[in-house]
C-alpha cells in the first residue's frame, strides 16, 4: 500500500513525530481513544515489543514509525513522506477499511 503524508507546518524541527495506523477509525465525536490499540493482527505487540526494522514481518502491521523511522520536521514544521508498506492491506485482518 502506498502511504503519503504530507503535513504543511505545525511540528517543531528538533522533534520525532512516531506514527501509526489504529485498529478503528476516530468516532464522530473526534475522540482519539476510539481508535483503539496499533492495527496488530498477528499479536506482535506484547509487552516489551519493539519494532526492528530489519525483520518488517515481526513488527505491528500499523507500526509505521517502527518500521520506517519516525517523521522528522524540515526547519518550517513541514514533513513530506512517501511509504510502499508491503504489510497493510485494504481488506481483512490487516485491512484499514
């Protein structure tokens, strides 16, 4: 699945931003806790989990900064990211819809 973000300003340049696909989308009302854990078919995410990103097959399948390094802001704020994850799909277990 090809993955874009594109994030215009707001980020401080100094940080790393991790980031991750959930298991549900945000309720209506935009509270973030529904979105439940990091989308995690395969159980990978027990306690003392750490994704190592020469071994993609056992990390969370929505582990994107694990996988991929977390976003790291130009001196304006902006991330620009380009991703081909070769683990999320559209449907089923590992599915984003």
């Amino acid at each position: 699945m090809e993955i874009v973000i594109e994030i215009k300003d707001g980020l401080k340049y100094d940080e790393k931003y991790p980031y991750h696909v959930h298991e549900f989308a945000i309720s209506g009302n935009h509270n973030c806790s529904t979105a439940g854990g990091h989308l995690d078919p395969d159980g990978f995410g027990v306690e003392g989990y750490v994704c190592n990103s020469n071994q993609l097959n056992k990390c969370e399948v929505g582990d994107l900064s694990g996988k991929y390094g977390p976003l790291e802001p130009n001196k304006d704020g902006s991330v620009s990211e380009h991703i081909f994850d070769h683990s999320l799909k559209w449907n089923g277990p590992a599915g984003i819809t």
